[in-house]
C-alpha cells in the first residue's frame, strides 16, 4: 500500500545510544585503608530486570558462584513510545540531501518525532556498589544530557536531550540467610526518536516562470522565465540567473461587446483607450446601440484590451465597460 521497503534502524540506533552512555561504569572495592584492592567493569545487558531477578531466585544451582549470575550488573529496556505533539511538524514535510547521482538531489519523507521511555536497572548484592554506579549517573544529568544522534542511516544529525524522570529502590532481601540479595534501583529515563520515510531521488529546478497578472481579470500583462546558463548547472557549478520578459503577442483585431452608458457613439477610424490594459486601437466597425450595447471591431492594437476595462473613444467621448474581449484574424 505505502511503497518500496525501506529501513532507518531508527529505535535499534537510539537502543545503542543509550546503552553506550552507560557501558563503561566501574564498581571499586577497597579495604579500611581505602586501598584499591579490585576494580570491575559492571556488565550491561539489554533486556527486561525480570529475566535476570528471575535467573537469580529460580534455580537454587545458581547459588554456585562458577556459574551463577555476577553482580552487580545493569539491564535496561524500552518502557514506551507515544507521539510527541510537542514537536510535531507539518504534514508531508521532506528533508532534502546531496545524491550520489550527478545533477539530482536525494529527499525523505519526514520525520515523524515520538518519545521513546527506557528504564535502567541496577542490581547489586551490596548497598555500597548500587551507590557506586548510581553516583557515576547521576551528575550528568541535569536533568538531561543531550547527545547528537545519527538518523537515516547517517544522513541527518539531531542533537537529542536524554531526561532522567524518576528514580525508584527496591531491596527484595527476604527469606532465609541462604537466599540472594538483589538491591536494585530504577532509573526512568525519557529521550526522542525520529522516524524517516522513504527515499526519493529528484532533479534540480533550473527553469522558473513567473507570469504577472491582472487581479481583476486574471489577464497575464508580463511573463518572466529565469534559468541557468548552462542549462545543466548543478548546485556547486558556477553558473548565470538569465531572466527572460515576454508579453502577450497582439493579435491583429480585437472584437469588444461594450456595456454603455456613454450618449456618445463611437465614430469609424477613431482612437480608443482601454482604462486598464493601457491598449490603443482604431474603431473598424460598430454596431449596437448604446442602449442594447455596442460590438466594436479594433485593429491597429499596440496591446491587448481587457475584460472588464473602460474603453474610451476619442474625440467623441464615447465609452462603454468590456464585457467580452475576442481575438480576430484579418
């Protein structure tokens, strides 16, 4: 229904960026001289806390430290995504990029923003390694911290703020002494994901024409084309703007239905005047009364008459507004 397939990456990338940010915390154990006696890298992993509160309770075997889950760790994973009608942007709107075809240029539908929650666990045995990592994350955080994000496959660069929302502890330390004790802390965190549409390819627009015309008769006075010279110049080219003026050709007679309310009539071979158009002319012919409305036949034009305009004669004094304006031949 919507097209060819296409394929941003775009939640997958944000998924990486986040889970960048807090891949590289360390949790240090020291003795009373506060000497460093082991420094650890806290693993981070992507998936729900269930999964990993759930492998520590479920199997008493994993109580066995060669194979039971390490603590402390992080897991995060996506909580939400709605619209984001803060940012919301015109319909249909198209990011435009240099293509890697000569002489076109590269658009994609969009971007579409919505809000994207993601939720960070902590889960430690011990209070004091929870405190470690969560004072490692904290400080940057004010409430945001913004990061410039790579969109459409690496076309578009978005600086994109990270806001930490809320903080919750939990400590589910109940049970016999045999039991594993999992203190985690959850932090909610709230960012921005732009979703692309499709690529299209399309060529440059070096052809512009502007016509000029009458707001009361809609008649065009002057048209204005503007090209580049050469004709095939793409954007980094040195190239001219070369405008060109035409105005309507004048046909060689003009038939003209006057509505008159002039007592004058218009005399053979007399001069006319058009009250808009500027046109001139010579009466070839005239028929009608000025009660019924006058037919004039005009040649010798330097213009167009227009709908709508006063036609005037001289020296009788006539006039009459046109109501209908017809080309002739001779």
């Amino acid at each position: 229904m919507f097209g060819d397939h296409f394929y941003h990456n775009a939640i997958r990338n944000m998924v990486a960026v986040f889970g960048t940010i807090f891949n590289d915390i360390h949790v240090v154990k020291r003795d009373s001289a506060n000497k460093v006696l082991s420094s650890a890298r806290v693993p981070l992993a992507y998936g729900p806390r269930q999964k990993f509160i759930s492998r520590i309770e479920s199997r008493p075997g994993l109580d066995d430290p060669r194979i039971a889950i390490k603590l402390p760790r992080m897991s995060f994973e996506i909580t939400q995504l709605t619209y984001d009608t803060n940012t919301k942007l015109h319909k249909n709107t198209h990011q435009i990029v240099n293509s890697t075809v000569a002489n076109s240029r590269d658009k994609y539908l969009g971007p579409v923003p919505y809000r994207i929650g993601f939720q960070l666990n902590i889960i430690t045995k011990q209070q004091d390694e929870a405190l470690q990592i969560l004072e490692q994350i904290i400080p940057y955080f004010q409430p945001e911290y913004t990061v410039t994000v790579k969109e459409a496959n690496g076309q578009f660069k978005a600086d994109t703020p990270i806001t930490l929302t809320s903080i919750t502890m939990s400590d589910d330390y109940e049970g016999d002494f045999l039991s594993r004790r999992a203190i985690i802390y959850s932090l909610d965190f709230e960012t921005r994901v732009r979703f692309y549409g499709p690529k299209s390819t399309s060529g440059y627009i070096r052809t512009v024409i502007t016509d000029i015309n009458n707001q009361t008769t809609d008649a065009i006075f002057e048209k204005i084309t503007t090209t580049t010279d050469p004709s095939n110049a793409g954007p980094t080219d040195t190239y001219t703007v070369t405008n060109t003026y035409s105005f309507p050709s004048t046909p060689d007679a003009q038939e003209i239905i006057l509505t008159t309310s002039g007592v004058a009539t218009f005399t053979i071979g007399e001069n006319v005047t058009g009250s808009i158009s500027g046109a001139t002319g010579k009466v070839v012919t005239q028929t009608g009364t000025t009660a019924s409305g006058t037919t004039l036949k005009i040649n010798n034009l330097d213009a167009n008459f227009l709908v709508g305009e006063v036609v005037t004669g001289a020296p009788s004094g006539a006039f009459g507004t046109a109501a209908t304006v017809k080309d002739l031949a001779l």
